[in-house]
C-alpha cells in the first residue's frame, strides 16, 4: 500500500502471506534483556555480541500493522503504521486537519482518530531542530503526507537516539498519526518535490546500524498467524524459534532499471500462483512470472485485474464497487 513509487505496474504481496516461508521473524533469546515501561520494546544481547532490538506491533482491524514510538524531552507516544514499502518516518501533529477527537470531520473524507493513536508537537520537545525543508510523500493507495523535516530524540527502550531525521505533518491523510519506514535509502522522499532536502539520510534501521545498536542494517518481522492480533519487528537479527525449516532467501527485483541500477524495493519473483476449490484440480492463475512486493503497510494482497477475476470466478465473489474490493461468502466454505 504504502509505496511512494506507484506508477510501475507491481503485484503486491503482505508479508503475512508469506510467513511460512521464513521472511518474517523477531528476537534470539539471551541473558541480559530489558524491557521499557510502555511494555512495547525489547532489547537483547546475544551471547555471541550481537545486538538486536525488538519492538511489539499490533494487527488494527484487519487494517493495518502499528508500533508505538517516544519522541523528544519530555516524550510524546506516537502509534505509527509499521512500512516495509516505505523509507521514511514521520508523524502527525495535533493540528493536521484531518485530525479528529470526539467525532468525525464531515468535510473531509479521510480522517485520523489523533486522540488514540496520539500527535507529536515540536515546540513542547527541548531536544527539536527543525531543519527548513518541507517533507512530502505520496503513497501507492492515493494517501499522503506534507509537513516538514526535523530532527528530535526517539526513545526506544535503553537508549535515547539523539538527532533522528523525521517528518511531522500538519496536513497527512493516512488512515493512523504516523508511519514507520523501513524500506531502502534509494527510496527515501527526498526529492522530485518543492523545498526538498535533496539528501539522503539515515532512516530507523540504517540509523541503529551507524550507532553500533545493532550490527547490522536489516530487520525481520514476525506477523504471527491471522489469529493472533500482536507480533514484533526485529532490527538486527533473526529468531531461529520463530520458523521451522530452512530459511529461504529470495533474490530482490529491480523494478525501475530505468531509474536506478539495483533494486530498491523488497520485491521478488512470483512465478507460479496456483488455485484449488474444495479438493478439486489446481488451477494456474498467471501465465507469465510477475513482481511481488512484500508489502506490511497493508494486509491486503493485490494484483492485477486479470488474476483477479480468476480468482472471483473460482471462489464466486461479489465486487463491492465502493471499495473495489471482492467478496467472498464463507459459508461456501463451511466458515461462518
């Protein structure tokens, strides 16, 4: 969902699809762990010296993943959407028109609850700089974001990280007060716009990695199954305990040679996408191998219309025009 370069024809895939398959995981064990006093991060060290930090996400219904967040001195929560097809941070602030408290704003079609989800304010942090140049990023699902860049403290369990690059936004029409980025640099919003940085910065993972918190620039996540309404994020390393099996890896695709000479989206190769009703024949659904982007900032899996149809017929769906979305009636399937 949440893929600022939206005009190359990708199929996207949620991360939760594809669990099984080992590309989702959090935290190795280890003697010495500490845990904050929001209950919503981890640390641990290995005992091999490896440095990992682990936070808690939730599955908001059926929506979105999320992650609370402290910024600034004295700390503001902020619960922000948890990105893999996305580089960078930002958050709301309390004055966003689409910002809501007691009741919907009917003037506007896309609103944040704030009060829940929390807001950020500049002024009230003493550890802020803002840094004169404006922020924006325009999502694949038509949402975005304009604001500004600072720099301010993040707390994330131990450590107080000094000087984190990030966005506030008066004017965001995201469904929740922030997002989480954690894709590629190669990615970050940073250009094509007016009063751009022009520059590239250290997102979240690329910033633990410069400061030794961890040892290396890569996360794992861990959906846990459909039922389960919690998992984490691990920055630096694996949970071997999370998975059984080998641990695959997939080679990246570079969907934009064009623009760029190596991949700068988690994308793969889907190569086969096979079908079966009720014990019946497997039926192919694409003809040819297309892009897959593993893709957290949405639990839906989209794909190109011609699948999609496919895909309706087998299982006798209805298509909500008001959403685009297809139906299913789980009682042919012996579901309620």
């Amino acid at each position: 969902m949440f893929n600022r370069l939206s005009k190359i024809y990708t199929l996207i895939l949620i991360l939760a699809f594809l669990h099984r398959l080992a590309i989702s995981i959090p935290i190795i064990s280890s003697e010495n762990n500490f845990r904050s006093s929001n209950n919503n991060v981890h640390y641990s060290r290995s005992y091999d010296n490896h440095n990992y930090l682990e936070l808690d996400i939730q599955y908001h219904y059926g929506q979105f993943y999320s992650t609370l967040l402290s910024f600034g001195n004295p700390v503001q929560n902020v619960t922000v959407l948890v990105d893999t097809g996305s580089s960078d941070l930002w958050v709301s602030s309390p004055n966003n028109i689409y910002c809501y408290e007691d009741g919907k704003n009917t003037n506007i079609n896309h609103s944040i609850n704030c009060t829940k989800f929390g807001t950020y304010t500049r002024d009230k942090s003493s550890t802020s700089n803002k840094l004169d140049h404006r922020l924006f990023i325009q999502y694949g699902d038509g949402s975005f974001a304009d604001g500004e860049w600072i720099t301010d403290t993040l707390t994330i369990g131990p450590y107080d990280l000094q000087s984190v690059q990030f966005g506030i936004s008066n004017n965001a029409s995201t469904i929740i007060s922030g997002v989480l980025g954690l894709g590629f640099l190669r990615t970050e919003s940073i250009d094509g716009y007016d009063g751009s940085p022009n520059k590239l910065y250290y997102n979240l993972p690329a910033y633990l990695k410069d400061q030794e918190i961890t040892n290396t620039n890569a996360f794992s996540l861990f959906l846990n199954n459909s039922n389960d309404a919690s998992g984490t994020v691990l920055f630096g390393g694996i949970d071997y305990s999370k998975f059984s099996g080998d641990l695959v890896t997939f080679p990246l695709v570079n969907i934009y040679p064009k623009l760029i000479n190596e991949p700068c989206t988690f994308t793969i190769t889907l190569q086969q996408l096979y079908g079966k009703i009720n014990g019946g024949k497997s039926i192919g659904l694409i003809k040819e191998k297309v892009p897959a982007l593993l893709d957290s900032g949405s639990s839906l899996i989209s794909m190109p219309i011609e699948i999609t149809d496919e895909i309706a017929l087998m299982v006798n769906s209805t298509l909500d025009t008001m959403t685009s979305l297809h139906n299913i009636n789980c009682s042919a399937f012996g579901r309620q």
